[in-house]
C-alpha cells in the first residue's frame, strides 16, 4: 500500500535542502567563526552584503536573531521604535526586541503592508521628555499581509522621511528577493534606502539554517556584538553557511515558480465554493485566504486538510485567515491535488444556511 504524499504548505521553511547543498555541506571548508576565522561564513557574508548592496554583513542562525541584532544595534534602552501593528517583528516574535533591548513599540496600522507616511510622521516623538524615537522597521515582503511587497519607491518615501527627523530605518526582508522577484528589480534597489537588512536563507532558499543581516560596517560591528550577547555566536558554522551560499547562488531565480504555484493555488480556492479569497492580492509565494464559517470553522477546516494530506496554517493563534506557502520542492501537480483536497473537504460539509433559502 502506498503512503499518502503529505502536501506541506504551512511554511517554506518547510524546504529541504538540494542535493547541491548536501554535497557543499559535506565539501565545506571551516573554521571558527567566533574568531572570525571560517572561510566559508566569511565568503557568504561579503557575497550577502554585495547582492543588497551593503557594506558588509553578519551571519545568524535565525531570522528572529537578525532582526534582534538589526534592532539592538541601533538603538539605546528606553528608546521607540515605530513598526506596523502586523509587523512580524511585533507579532511573531516574542516581544524579543524590546524585552532585551528595553525599548518600546510605537505601533501604527498597516493593514497593506507598509504604514502609510502620515501615521509613520505622526508617531514621531518631539524632542524633550518623551521617549527617544530612533529607528522605523519595515518588512518586504509582508507575512501577516499575505506576502504583499512593497516597491522600491514606496521604500525610500519611508527612509527619507526617518533619515530627515534622525531615524534608521531596519528592513526585515525575510523574502526580499520574493519581493525583486515579484517587482521585477534587483533586490539592491529595494534594500539600498534603508540602513540595515535581515534576509532568510531557511525559507524561499531552501538553505536548512540561517539568516544574515546586512549594514555598514559600523552597524554590523554592533551587531557582532549583540549576537554575541544573545548566545549567537558559532564556530565551525561553515557546515551550514555552504549550503546558505548555494541558496543564494542558485534559488533565488527558481522563485518565480512558487509565485506561479500560489497564483494558481489562489485563482483555484476563489472558484470552490466556501473560499473566501482575493485572488489578484497574491504576488507572491503566501496565499491568505478564509472559509466562510457557515461551511466549516477555520480549526476543523485545518484538521479536515491535514487528514487528507494538505497541510495549510492559520494566521496569529487562532486567527480565521488561513495561510498556504509554496516552496521548493511543492511542483504545479501539488497544487491540483491541493486543490482537490479543500474541494473534497468543503463539499463534505453540511449545505450553508443561506444557501439553503
């Protein structure tokens, strides 16, 4: 009897590694890191900082511990730092940056991925007895916003504003290149108006482990230091950075396909019956979706899925907005059986109310 094939949506750090990466991981020349002494995180960080067009980089196991060092390592206790209310820093990382750093969150909306100018303005403090603001976080492209990008255009607007009132400006770009991709720009031109860049290998890449943050140099000389202060600092990491220059090598052009697989996963979920979804939102590889509660509530809808092979997650604890993320490794077929799956799972389902009248 064959195995029923799981079809793994929830994330794409779901990825395994290439074949090419397994042989890079075997090959790789190393040496301690903490010395700054491996010659393979060394290469994979100038090869970083060159792609975004930065000055020079540091390698991270996570992505959450690139934003903690981009954060940290531009700000001082007691400061505030603007960011979106949907923001993965604010959201999904454990309150980290300003558990540790003993900063606050200055929190605007940014139901579209990227705050607008004005609420960004106003949330600037005045100089005197307030809090000191210092640093506007970004993200591109935007998880809790469906995998939405924003433009370079829409970037720099955001950075010449900081720079004018003293801020800087961290870019989490945990799938930036899914946003040049998407853009059709090179990802030096989205990264080149802010002051520091985080970018995941893990996801997108396929890499197995890391992230890496992006600056000049004397940002990431901090940044070195707050890694070190958080635990980060690793020694022979070449075994894993080798497969993370492989990823970067190699995987980001392939990136197309997976816009192409959610734009097909979306334009399918729009025609069953059930779905709630806007189809022309997806640009990339996150697909955020609904089911309507009087077909199936968003819990049992997951379980359903799951039993049937299809793995999908749920937005923000027990949030209703679905989430499906293609990646390497999920082809066009996976899709189609995908889809077959949600058909199968709502068509099982008692008749909706309305409908019924």
């Amino acid at each position: 009897m064959t195995a029923q094939k799981t079809i793994e949506l929830r994330s794409d750090t779901f990825t395994l590694p290439t074949p090419a990466m397994r042989r890079a991981m075997a090959e790789a020349e190393v040496g301690d890191d903490q010395y700054g002494e491996d010659p393979t995180v060394n290469r994979l960080e100038r090869r970083s900082a060159e792609i975004v067009g930065k000055e020079a980089a540091v390698y991270v196991a996570s992505g959450m511990l690139g934003n903690l060092c981009g954060v940290l390592s531009q700000t001082e206790r007691g400061d505030e730092v603007i960011l979106g209310d949907l923001a993965h820093i604010y959201q999904n990382e454990m309150g980290a940056s300003f558990v540790l750093g003993s900063i606050q969150p200055r929190v605007v909306p940014n139901r579209a991925g990227l705050p607008t100018q004005e609420d960004i303005e106003a949330a600037i403090r005045p100089a005197g007895m307030y809090p000191r603001t210092s640093l506007v976080c970004i993200e591109n492209t935007h998880n809790n916003c469906g995998g939405s990008v924003i433009t370079v255009e829409q970037t720099k607007a955001v950075a010449d504003l900081a720079h004018r009132r003293g801020l800087r400006v961290h870019l989490d770009g945990a799938r930036i290149f899914n946003a040049a991709v998407a853009l059709g720009v090179d990802a030096r031109d989205l990264c080149a108006p802010v002051d520091t860049v985080q970018f995941c290998f893990s996801k997108g890449l396929a890499a197995p482990v890391g992230s890496i943050l992006c600056g000049n140099a004397e940002t990431i000389a901090k940044a070195r230091r707050v890694r070190k202060l958080l635990g980060g600092a690793m020694r022979q990491a070449g075994v894993i950075a080798a497969a993370a220059l492989v990823g970067l090598e190699e995987m980001r052009d392939r990136l197309a396909e997976d816009h192409r697989n959610a734009k097909r996963l979306a334009t399918g979920l729009a025609e069953i019956r059930g779905v709630r979804i806007d189809a022309d939102r997806v640009v990339t590889n996150i697909v955020s979706f609904e089911v309507d509660p009087m077909f199936m509530e968003a819990g049992a809808f997951v379980k359903a899925c799951a039993e049937g092979g299809l793995r999908v997650s749920r937005y923000l604890g027990n949030s209703p907005r679905l989430r499906a993320v293609t990646h390497y490794g999920i082809e066009r077929a996976d899709i189609d059986d995908a889809l077959a799956t949600v058909s199968a799972v709502l068509s099982s389902t008692r008749t909706p109310v309305a409908a019924a009248d």
